[in-house]
C-alpha cells in the first residue's frame, strides 16, 4: 500500500480536456476500488496526525510558538527535544532518531 497516497489522478484527453467518463471512471475507482480504499485510510492517517501536530504540546503549536518567541525575542531558533527520543529541527519538524545518551 502506498501510505503517501492521498488522491487519484484525472487525465485530460489530446485536447487538454477531462471528459465526463474520465471523471465517471476515477469517480467509481475512488468510491468502489481498492485504490481508493487506500486513499480513504491515508487521509484518515493524514487528519489523525495533523491533530496530534495542533493540540497543546503538539509539534505544530511547539515550532509556532518557537517561531513567535524567536521574532518577539531575535533568540535563535533551537532543536526541541521530545520524550520519544526524536529530535526535530527548528520551525521544519524535521525529525531525526537520537541515540540516548549514557
């Protein structure tokens, strides 16, 4: 399955234009296909992890209020760490596995 999924493709035709059975088509293949199952569950996926980014202690609300407290104060924008043992840079979210220290 291919988690990064998210949306079926509509082709135009030779003139550049998206007939209606086009549209039938991927409308059915969405609906009744196992492509579009997949879709269904990556955008389930999608929706449950942006809310966990948005919720107080969320990584979204963290790198905001990083970003805000950096514009009010011209302190640099730092890597936050996390109780999971991941450590994600700066206004990005990028995420990178850390080693516990001994």
């Amino acid at each position: 399955m291919d988690t990064s999924k998210l949306a079926i493709e509509i082709q135009k035709n030779k003139d550049g234009l998206v007939t209606k059975e086009e549209v039938e088509w991927k409308v059915k293949a969405l609906m009744q296909g196992e492509e579009g199952q997949c879709i269904k569950k990556n955008v389930v996926i999608m929706q449950r992890n942006a809310r966990k980014g948005v919720v107080d202690g969320g990584i979204s609300k963290q790198n905001f209020e990083a970003y805000i407290d950096h514009l009010r104060t011209g302190r640099p924008l730092k890597n936050a760490e996390f109780n999971d043992g991941k450590v994600r840079s700066g206004i990005t979210g990028t995420t990178h596995r850390m080693d516990p220290v001994s």
